[in-house]
C-alpha cells in the first residue's frame, strides 16, 4: 500500500535534487581547494633587491634579452586562428597505441662517470655527468595544470616512480609553467630528496609557498653560477616568458649548463630561437650532449618555442655533440600531430649531419655510446 500523503514524492525529490547538488558542489570544491596554493606565489619585485637589480627585470617585469631574430615579445598575445587550430584540429594529435616506456633494469647504481641522460617523458630528465646527478624540469602529475582534474592529462605513464629515483646532487628548473614546475611533484621531492632546487630568480616564492625549505633554495640570475662539489650548474639565456596566472613575467625563465670538472651538457628549457645560442656555446661549450626543446610550437609561438629545424640550428651553435630532443611525446599541448615533431627533427638532423638519439621515455641514453635510432615511434601513431 503506498501511504505517501499528497506532495510528499515531490518534496522528497526536491530533497534529493538538493543533495545531489550539495554533493557536486563539495566534489568541485574538492577538486579545487589545491588551486590557491598550485598559482605559487608571486614575488615582490621591487623589495626583493636581487630581482630589482637583475638587467632583465624593469617595469615590474622580466623581459627576453634583445634579439635581432626572435622578436621582442616575452608572451605570446591572443591568436585567434591558433586557438581555433587547438580546439577543433585535433586528427593525429595523440597517440593512436600506447607509448612503450622503460623500466630501469636491476638495483641501484652508482652515477655515471662519462655523461648519460635518461629522459622520463617531456621536459623531465635525469643527466648524469661524471658522478654527479641532475635532475630537470620533473613533472610527475598526470596533468601539467594547477588542477588534478582538468588540462592536458599524459599520454603515457610515468616510467618509474618519483621515489624510485636515486638521489641527485640539484634540481634544476627552467621557468615556472605548469608542464615544467608541479607543486605535487615538488611537495613530493622535499620528502624523497635532500638535494637543493637551483631556480630562475622569483620562483623560490613559489618554492617557499609548497614548504621547502629556505635552504634547499637557490635563485640565480642569467650568467651566474652555482658550486656543488665537482658539480656546476649556470643559469643561462633563454627567449620565452613566465606566469602561473593571469600575472607574467614576474619570475625569470633560462636554460642550464650543467658541468662536471671535463664533460658538459646543455638544456635548453622553452626557448624561441635566438642568436644567444652562438654566445652559449663560445662561453660555456663546447658540449658533450644538449637536451633540445622540439615540441610545441606553432607559426604564432615562433618567439617562445622553437621548430625541430631551429633545435637543430641551435644544437649546432651551441657547438654540442649528441643532440637528444625533449619536450614532446608526453603533453598535448600544440594543434601540431604528435609525432610531427621527431619526424622534422630526423629530416633535419640527417640533412645537416648532427648526431641523434630518440629514447623512449625511461630510457637510459650512455652519450658516448647511444642507441641507434629504431624508429619506435612510427608503431604509435
């Protein structure tokens, strides 16, 4: 027998309207209570005297040094045929079968004593030179966003473990984009590391925010260096821009040199190709290895992101040996298909005879004696 008395069916579906919406909004809210804290914060330039006093902090800002072949531009403005390429040319752009990924083989080891580098996936690498260790850029999240939960998500698994890894001599990075600084990543190396974060100046603001400590933080600027051990890391030139939010500018961006007492090897972090690169290498060269940024860009973006033939052109300035191209295969992140990028680079390199290796991701690659290229990409797309 059915005793509902007039009404109440309704009522009682109102109520559970009510609580399902109360339960959605507690989920999204959920989803979002890291966001505050993932934006980092921002650095008070003009009472932090080393940013104030850095030549390329004016205006409130970080500007890209002058460059007679990239442009003036330290961010990208609004391209609206680039927003509609990103949006709605989506054919070729993921993998269409997994990405094959390498586990490390056996237990640990210790570093190095020539020069190796095992790319983890996009930015993220590991570069040992001569018993010291370097790691670069690490994003071990599954999405390159301030939110766990929307933005471009990884197109293939971590190859091993943030805590899996040995322990490093510094972690390096290059700017403060999401798909190169990660505060989950970061949060998590505080506890499984002890090595210290050498930065661009302004990001230790944000390092601070996610608790590290004061001293595992270094700030550098362009052309200054830092000593640990037989180790040294130089924050070098780049041409690109910063920013977590709507704000940019206000924390620097650069590329690395990373030098033992013989062996060197330079990351290039985001970077529109610039004439910087001949100095680099005159400076700091010549070098046994450069991680090469090759993915990502796009005809609007030739300030901030370079071409596979401008990674090839500025491999060569550099004076570098064995180039080894990152930043592609991980993240979606430009309307280009995704293999496009190792393609060009492969054309390129051959036509200008610089020697190549392509690991997949959680390959170990020995410099002086490198994989040959297998084309293991062609059986994804």
């Amino acid at each position: 027998m059915n005793d509902a008395r007039p009404g109440t069916t309704h009522r009682r579906g109102r109520l559970l309207a009510l609580a399902a919406l109360a339960a959605g909004a507690g989920a999204a809210a959920w989803s979002l209570r890291d966001l505050p804290a993932a934006f980092g914060r921002r650095p008070d330039g003009e009472h932090d005297e080393r940013v104030r006093n850095s030549p390329q902090y004016r205006d409130g800002v970080f500007h890209n040094a002058p460059s007679t072949v990239a442009g003036t531009s330290a961010a990208p403005g609004v391209d609206r045929d680039g927003m509609r390429r990103m949006l709605f040319q989506r054919e070729g752009r993921v993998p269409t079968r997994p990405v094959p990924t390498v586990r490390p083989a056996g237990g640990p080891r210790p570093a190095a004593e020539g020069v190796e580098v095992t790319w983890y996936g996009h930015a993220s690498a590991l570069v040992e030179v001569e018993g010291a260790r370097v790691l670069l850029d690490p994003v071990w999240s599954d999405r390159c966003s301030p939110s766990a939960h929307v933005g471009p998500k990884r197109l293939h698994p971590v190859p091993v473990e943030l805590e899996e890894l040995p322990q490093v001599d510094a972690v390096l990075i290059s700017h403060d984009h999401y798909d190169h600084l990660d505060m989950a990543t970061v949060k998590r190396l505080v506890r499984s590391q002890s090595a210290p974060f050498a930065v661009p100046l302004g990001i230790g603001s944000h390092l601070r925010r996610w608790g590290v400590p004061e001293h595992r933080i270094i700030e550098l600027d362009w052309d200054e260096t830092c000593t640990l051990g037989e180790l040294a890391v130089t924050l070098t030139a780049a041409h690109h821009f910063s920013g977590r939010g709507l704000t940019r500018n206000t924390t620097l961006w650069g590329s690395w040199v990373i030098a033992g007492p013989t062996r060197r090897v330079f990351y290039t972090g985001d970077s529109g190709y610039f004439e910087g690169y001949a100095r680099i290498g005159a400076e700091h060269g010549p070098f046994d290895a450069a991680l090469v940024q090759i993915g990502a860009y796009d005809t609007a973006w030739a300030d901030i992101h370079m071409t596979p033939e401008d990674a090839v052109r500025a491999h060569r300035e550099l004076g570098a040996g064995l180039l080894v191209p990152v930043h592609w295969c991980t993240f979606n992140l430009a309307p280009h298909p995704w293999s496009e990028p190792i393609e060009r680079l492969l054309a390129e390199a051959k036509q200008q005879a610089v020697p190549l290796a392509v690991p997949r991701p959680g390959e170990r690659v020995d410099v002086d004696n490198p994989p040959e290229l297998d084309g293991w990409w062609e059986g994804v797309v």
